[in-house]
C-alpha cells in the first residue's frame, strides 16, 4: 500500500515514517505532525480511495476493531502528534468496501486561544502610590487584539507603554494599540506554547524644574543658583553660596512662596519648586555717648533689649542742661561701634539755646552717636 500525508493549516510539517507499506511488515507504519507557532490541537482525516477510514468500528460480534489512532500527549509539549496506523486498517482500506491501493492522511491543527494579562510593575523603591487596574483580554492566534488602555497610576512616574521584559526601559507596544496576536506571541514566547501572555508596564521617572530667587538687591553668583532638573523623591542640591542682602542675615530657602525653611538633607521632591531666599533684618543699638551739658533723647536711645531695625528712622534730640548752652552752628557724628566713622549722613537743625535734632537712616551696622562742638559756658 501507499502512504501519502496532506498538510492542512496551522501544520508546520509532517513526515511519514514509510512511503510503501506491506501488511505484516515490521515497522508499523505512523505519520508525525507538529504544529506551527500558534496553532495546536490536531484534526486528523484518514481516507482510502476518496472515503473517510473510521479510527475505529465495532463489528456485529462486538468486538472493536482499531484502524488507526493519535498520539496526542507523549510530545504535547513540543506540539507534536503522531498517527499511527493498524494492519486493520490497510486490509480494510484495500477490501471489497475501498478498494483503494493505498491511504491518504490528512491533518491539521486549530489557531490557539491567549489570554493577555497586564502587569503594573511597580517594582521600583519610589513607586509608594500606585492604583488602579487594567483588565485582561483574550484572542486566537492569527486574529487582531486591541490592548486594553492603561489604567495603572502611579505618584512621580509617567506611563511609556507595554514590554515582555519587567526590566525594559523602552515600551514594544504602544497604550491602546491593535495589533496581530502573533506579535504579542513573539514577544512573550516565541514557541508560542505559553498560553497566558504577561505584559509589563514601561514608567518614566518624572523630573522637576527648581529655580531659586535670591531677591532684589542681593548679591549673589548667578551660577551657584542656576535652575536643575530634580526626579520624583530626589534631593535638591542646595547652594554652596548664600546670597548677601545689606542689613539683613540669610536664613535658607523657602518653596513656592512660603516661608517654610526648606531641608536640603532630608526633604525629597514631589512637584516642580520655585525657592526664594528668606532673610531676617538686622537690629542694630544706637548708644548716645555721654556729653557734659548735654541730654540727648529720642527712640534712638536704645540698648540690647531695644534695638533699631536695619532702614528705620531714628530721631534724637541733643538739649543743653543748666548753666549751659547750645552753640550756633552745631554738628552731629556717627560714630561705628566697631570701626570709628561711619559714612552715615545725618540731617542737623542747630539753633541757639534750642535744642538740637538728629534725623538719620539705621545702617548696617551697630552705631554710637556724639553732638560735638564745644558747648558755651555761661559764665566766666
């Protein structure tokens, strides 16, 4: 008898074991298929002369008589099946029913169903806010399937796509995309024998503009507070230069228009930041120093517990004591604490006998303040 194999669909070959095969012959003869990428579960047809040969029948004695039957679990894995046919069913094939010299073998095998499930991926430290869900679909190998759209949220990360890989950086499918089946296969498992198809979110850490502000007036490197880019829980590097404003001490760093001191060390970033430096104003004392003659007055006269703040008006007033009297022409000295004259311009009024007022703008800087001339005496 003849054996001849005829391929159907989804078969990515099938051999035969013999090409003639005599009744009685040692070998029983068998055809192999395996399944292409995608496809299992074979249907076989075996014919002889043109008619369909049953795998089995019962006669009217009962008994079964075997003509041929398919191995379908010893190679499963590989996606093999092998027919293997009986001497039963050559002598049938060439009786009195048939009369045919030889059998026909056919097979074939049925596109396989996937099911696509979604993975958030949330592996990374960062990832401490994450919601949501994406649910699974399911499709046949050789059709289209549309991804269903991203429902994963994640705080600090923006959504790239779809990988087969938990550890890639870049998306192989896009969010929403239709695409063959196929695809999904050959990304997740080429041999196709998984039957569930693992996709894996792609994120993008999201990154921050800081800005820093050092205030009008200050004095400060340009470069040391250039603008930095800064990812979702990551430091800000602080300055390495504090900015100098006349009259005022710098006191740090304050975000988005407060007046928060900002912790460079321990504080992490969550949303773009705009920081503005935050300065507390000088106080200063203005010490009247002792003239014999002389009472010097006014909200100038202040001590440690009292002092003038940086840029306020101090008014004093210089009046001549008993049995003594003011000159004509007068004049006031600002005198530095610290460093003698001070370049301090005061406004003067002198008049004689009258008392004499001081009007001046609080440095930068602690001051002591002396009416100088000679003060008349009156009496000889």
């Amino acid at each position: 008898y003849l054996l001849d194999v005829v391929k159907g669909a989804g078969v990515a070959s099938a051999e035969r074991s013999v090409a003639n095969y005599k009744t009685g012959d040692a070998a029983t003869p068998t055809v192999t298929a395996t399944a292409s990428v995608g496809y299992a579960g074979g249907t076989w047809v075996v014919k002889a002369n043109g008619n369909e040969l049953p795998a089995s029948e019962e006669d009217m004695f009962g008994t079964v008589h075997t003509y041929w039957s398919v191995d379908t679990t010893t190679h499963a894995a590989d996606g093999v099946e092998v027919l293997t046919l009986t001497d039963e069913g050559f002598e049938l094939a060439g009786g009195l029913l048939y009369q045919a010299d030889g059998i026909e073998v056919g097979v074939s095998f049925a596109p396989q169903t996937y099911k696509v499930t979604f993975n958030m991926n949330d592996t990374d430290p960062k990832m401490e806010y994450a919601s949501g869900v994406t649910a699974s679909i399911q499709g046949k190998y050789g059709d289209n399937v549309t991804l269903t759209p991203n429902g994963f949220v994640i705080e600090g990360f923006t959504f790239k796509g779809w990988a087969a890989d938990p550890t890639a950086t870049e998306a192989d499918f896009a969010n929403g995309v239709n695409l063959p089946m196929a695809d999904l296969v050959a990304a997740v498992d080429a041999t196709g024998k998984t039957e569930t198809l693992q996709l894996y979110a792609v994120w993008a850490i999201d990154g921050y503009k800081v800005s820093f502000d050092a205030g009008a007036g200050a004095v400060t490197d340009e470069s040391v507070l250039a603008d930095q880019t800064v990812n979702y829980m990551d430091k800000v590097v602080e300055p390495n230069e504090s900015p100098k404003l006349e009259g005022y001490v710098f006191t740090g760093w304050s975000p988005d228009g407060g007046t928060t001191i900002w912790d460079f060390a321990n504080d992490a970033v969550t949303s773009a930041k705009a920081f503005v430096a935050q300065y507390v104003v000088n106080h200063y004392v203005v010490d009247p120093v002792d003239v014999t003659g002389l009472t010097i007055s006014g909200n100038g006269t202040l001590d440690e517990s009292s002092k003038a703040q940086y840029g306020e008006t101090v008014a004093m007033t210089a009046v001549a004591n008993t049995a003594y009297s003011l000159p004509e022409t007068g004049e006031w000295k600002i005198l530095d604490a610290d460093n003698g004259d001070a370049d301090i311009t005061a406004s003067v009024e002198v008049k004689v006998n009258t008392p004499t007022a001081l009007m001046f703008k609080m440095p930068a800087t602690n001051v002591k303040v002396v009416a100088v001339k000679p003060i008349a005496d009156q009496y000889s």
